[in-house]
C-alpha cells in the first residue's frame, strides 16, 4: 500500500483490506447470533456505508432483509442550524428489528436523529452497527452496538468513504497527512 492523493490532499495506509475484512467477519458473527431469530432489516445509510454494507450482509447466514436510506443535510430557517431529513426506506417499520449500517460517527448527531426518526415509525428494537466510530469527537450520548475500528480524531478515506466525492473505491483506509 502506498499514499494516495485526493484533489489537494495526501492520506497515508491505516487499516488494511485484510483487517477490515477480519473485523467485519466477527462483527457479521456478533449480529448473527444476537438476531438470528428475529428477521432483522439491515439498512445501509447511503453514500458512506455501501461498501460495508455489501460485505458486512454477505456475513450473516441468517435469514434477513436489506435496505437503503439516506439523509440529506440542509441548512433549515431555524436558528438550531442543521437539518436532517431521511429519504427513502418506505416500508413498514412497526414492530421491527433494525440494524442500522454506518460507515462512521463523528459527532454522532446524525445517529442520534435517525434514531428519533425510525423509533417514530414504531421500530421495536433498533441497533447501531458502524465501521468506525471516534469515540473523542463524540458530542451526544449514544449506545453503539457493534463497531469494527475506534479511531482517533483523524479524516480518513476509503472503503466507502470519501473526502470532497473522491476515495470511496480504495479497499484500504488511509488517514490525511497533509
Ligand atoms: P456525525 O453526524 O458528526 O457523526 O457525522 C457522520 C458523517 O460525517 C459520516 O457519515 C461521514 O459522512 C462524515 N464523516 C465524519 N468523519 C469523516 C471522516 O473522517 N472521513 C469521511 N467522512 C467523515
Ligand atoms: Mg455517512
């Protein structure tokens, strides 16, 4: 593995293919043996989590079913700032057992709004699964269920993730250097 370069930006090897592939493999076996029974939703939040989402689903060999969501973030009229909403994700929640898929929480703020959003709509049990989570950065509290990586307070790409639209297809984690 070798640096890359994104627009202006130089971001170093972190984490390997091969060790994100042996986390999510034991994260995969955690969600399996804790919902095997309950026909759980799995629902990738959209761009970040696309590409943990397609290997985290092929290592549950249980019976479950998948989707997407995303939230688009917006500068709303009130003076509390941000906006979230969720788009997609239409089908009927009452009653479920969800495994919400990140590719990673920051300040958690997003996590803590989707929560309020699908608990709304009668979710019976709903998890937090993420790739990664800096455990620094976070601003609220929030109960996360399964994580693959906590990492220190650094911008990283790949495996899904991307700075300024570029990134997301490297296999390997890098961090920015500079
Ligand atoms: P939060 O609401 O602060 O937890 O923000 C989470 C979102 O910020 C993630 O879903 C990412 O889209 C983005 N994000 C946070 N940290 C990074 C990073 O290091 N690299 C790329 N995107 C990040
Ligand atoms: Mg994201």
């Amino acid at each position: 593995m070798s640096a890359i370069i994104l627009h202006d930006k130089t971001f170093v090897p972190m984490i390997s293919a091969e060790e994100i592939a042996t986390r999510v493999a034991q994260v995969g076996q955690q969600i399996a043996t804790d919902l095997a029974d309950r026909n759980p939703l799995i629902v990738g939040v959209l761009n970040g989590a696309f590409v943990f989402m397609a290997d985290l689903v092929r290592q549950l060999p249980i019976n479950c079913e998948t989707s997407f969501l995303r939230v688009a973030s917006y500068s709303g009229m009130q003076s509390t700032g941000q906006v979230r909403e969720l788009i997609g994700l239409d089908q009927d929640l009452t009653g479920r057992t969800l495994v919400i898929v990140e590719d990673i929480i920051d300040s958690g703020r997003t996590m803590v709004h989707l929560l309020e959003q699908l608990k709304s709509r009668g979710a019976a049990d709903i998890r937090i699964a993420t790739l990664l989570v800096k455990p620094q950065n976070l601003e609220v509290d929030l109960k996360v269920d399964y994580c693959a990586f906590e990492i220190p307070n650094d911008f990283i790409v790949g495996y899904g993730l991307d700075y300024d639209g570029l990134g997301r297809n490297y296999p390997d984690i890098y961090v920015y250097q500079g």
